[in-house]
C-alpha cells in the first residue's frame, strides 16, 4: 500500500522506522475510563432528579421509545412554526444546559413544541440496552414523531449531538423530520482529519478546562464506551452536499476539541455560511448568556 501511495504523491519517505510515533487506533487502543466511587452517580443521580423537576415545573413530560428518553413539551397555540429537537453532547446530563432550556422556552416555548432528547449512555447512566447506533436512533425518532403528530422540526444538535444531527440530515429516510438544522460545536465534519480524535482522546489537556473535561466527562464508563468502540466516522460524517436544507453552525474560535479555523476554512471553500465566536471556547453558550442568545436568534 505505501508503494502505490508513493506512486501517486510528489515525495516519497526515507527508509527506516521513527520511534517514538504512534498510531491513533480509535476502535482498536484499549478504552479509557478513569474509575469513580459509587458516591459520584448516586449524587449525579440526583442530579438528573432534580432536573426532572425542573423540566416538569417548565411544562415538560417525559416520554420513552426503545433506545431513547426524551422530554416533551407540547403546545395550544395555533402556529406554523416548526417544533424544536434538542440534542445534547457529552455532559453529566440535561442540567449542565438547564439554564439554556430557561431561555429556550421564554423565546420559544410559547408557540412550539419542544423536544429534548436524553441520552443515556452520554450522561453518566450505564447503558441498559446497549449503546444504540443510527439505525435503532432513527427509528426511534420516527416513533417519537408518529407518537406526537409532529411536523419536520428545526434540529439543534451541541457537540456530539450534531453526530445525531448528521444522521438525520445524511439519510433519506430520516430527512423528512428536518425542516432545518442548527449545529454548534459540530464534530461531524471532516472526520477523516485527525484533529477530533487527537484533542478528544490523546493529546494532554493544554489547560485546566479540557484536563476537566478529560476527567469528568470523557473518560466515564457509558461515554469512554460509546467512543472507543461505537465511533464510526464514516456513519458520523456530514458532508456539504447533504445540507439540503437551511443550516446554521456556530463555531467557537479556541473551541479545543476541533479546529474551528480548519473548519472555517473547510466551510468556506465548499460555500457553506457558518458564524465563527471570537475568542469563544467550546459550549461558551452554556456561560454567557448574550452566545445563548445569539443561537436562539437562530431557531
């Protein structure tokens, strides 16, 4: 294989091995979970308890399909405007964005009915079922569409959220719940670069946030799981040409986990508008309300 690729590149490589480089094996290298007394998802637990309360004190009801949670919010006002599907990224669970909700319901929640989709295995809950893939996801979001007499919605997706975001948007059988999309720190575009899975997993946390995230979020049993060994970039990839349909994405400019200008640059060249943050970080609109306000513009 390195002989067909030196045919057909301008340079070629020297005899020898570099010691010392290693190669990224997402689905391969052993998963890394950092382990964690039984206090910490007793008290997460809780957590995702009072969440509840609070998402029932705001008007929603939970509801359930085979592989999916999700927390509903049904309307009477008499509108047009499509409904509103939120999908979370890697977190402790629905309260880190608790706050954005607030807001999400104050603009929006007179007239629309809104869904939050809960995703067990990336919030601190051991998966029960297994990690679901895109094809047990979408049929579940066909049933929670049937279930609600639900017209195709405006799909917000935060981080590995968009993962599911791109799904919808990729297949044609999933297509018709999309009206538009808004993807905000998207990690589903150029997959085939190493950037994602060198910040995410191998590079050493360059400050105190990402070290944070590295320890609480990402190296957690269900999410350690659902990205060592169920990544399929392939599946998860979003390419320009599947954006059929009206799509707004936020970038953060020192977003750590991608390269915003990389992707900026990327977006450019196949005319896809996005809005880059300036000197913004990655979910800088879950800590600054006047970002958070900025996205909801765009729902």
């Amino acid at each position: 294989m390195l002989d067909e690729i030196q045919r057909d590149v301008p340079f070629g490589t020297e005899p020898g091995r570099e010691h010392g480089v290693r190669c990224m094996r997402l689905n391969l290298d052993p998963v890394r979970v950092f382990p964690r007394p039984l206090i910490v998802y007793l008290l997460i637990h809780i957590g995702h308890y009072l969440t509840a309360l609070c998402l029932h004190a705001l008007g929603f009801r939970r509801g359930r399909t085979p592989h999916l949670a999700y927390w509903y919010r049904e309307t009477s006002a008499a509108s047009d405007a499509p409904p509103i599907v939120f999908v979370h990224g890697l977190s402790l669970g629905l309260v880190s964005y608790l706050v954005f909700f607030t807001q999400l319901c104050r603009r929006h929640g007179a007239d629309r009915p809104l869904v939050f989709l809960h995703l067990d295995h990336l919030t601190y809950r051991f998966p029960r079922l297994g990690v679901p893939g895109r094809a047990e996801m979408i049929e579940d979001v066909a049933r929670l569409f049937e279930r609600h007499q639900l017209a195709p919605a405006v799909w917000m997706g935060h981080s590995f959220g968009t993962i599911i975001c791109a799904w919808m948007c990729n297949l044609p059988d999933a297509r018709r719940y999309v009206r538009r999309s808004v993807l905000v720190d998207p990690v589903c575009f150029q997959l085939w670069e190493p950037d994602l899975t060198y910040n995410a997993i191998y590079r050493p946390p360059p400050n105190w946030l990402l070290q944070l995230m590295r320890c609480v979020v990402s190296s957690e049993h269900g999410i350690a799981l659902t990205i060592g060994r169920h990544f399929w970039w392939y599946e998860n990839l979003l390419l320009p040409e599947d954006l059929t349909h009206d799509t707004h994405i936020v970038l953060a400019e020192h977003d750590g986990i991608i390269d915003a200008c990389k992707l900026a640059d990327y977006l450019d060249a196949n005319s896809v508008p996005y809005v880059l943050l300036p000197r913004a970080i990655h979910a800088q609109f879950l800590l600054q309300p006047s970002v958070a306000k900025t996205i909801l513009a765009l729902l």
